[in-house]
C-alpha cells in the first residue's frame, strides 16, 4: 500500500529551492509525493539534460534550474507564500510574548 507523503510548507520548498542541485528527497518535498514518484520526476528531468547534450556535474543529483525549468515550478509563487507563513509566524510570535 503506497504511504501517504506529508505536505510541506512553502518555506521548506523555498529552503529547497535555494539549493544548487536537486536529490531524490528535495523532489520528495518540492511535489509532496513519496520516493517513487519523486525518483521518476528527476530521471525525466535528467532524461531531458542528457538529450538537450549537456552533461550533468553529479550522477545522482539534478540541477535546481533545470527542474524548476523542466517541471514548470512557479518560484515566484512559493516565495510569497513563504513570505506570508513568515508574517503569519511572526503574529502568532508576538502575540505568545504578549500573552
């Protein structure tokens, strides 16, 4: 039976975004999904360098642009939702030192 994947905030996937190269896990967190499927995305993606000749610094990790580019990732998206979990946490901060 497949296992549930946990839903990541938008900044975990910011955090992951800012990295230079993708591993299996940080697809894992970037999509929500579990190991499988997240080792299918970064084969594709890998799939699409090797075709388009050009060569890839580590055999077992992608880089960040190519996935964001392969995969349609709305960066600009994740970082305004991060920005606002930022905010949101700051409130709930300030509030618990008031209190």
């Amino acid at each position: 039976m497949p296992q549930k994947s946990r839903i990541h905030t938008a900044s975990e996937k910011l955090t992951v975004l800012n990295l230079l190269e993708q591993s299996t896990a940080t697809f894992q967190i970037l999509f929500d999904c579990g190991p499988c499927k997240a080792l299918e995305l970064k084969k594709k993606v890998k799939q699409k360098i090797i075709e388009s000749g050009k060569l890839l610094p580590c055999e077992d990790k992608v880089p960040t642009a190519a996935a964001i580019k392969y995969l349609m990732i709305d960066e600009n998206r994740i970082r305004k939702l991060a920005a606002i979990e930022a905010a949101e946490q700051q409130k709930r901060d300030t509030a618990a030192v008031e209190s």
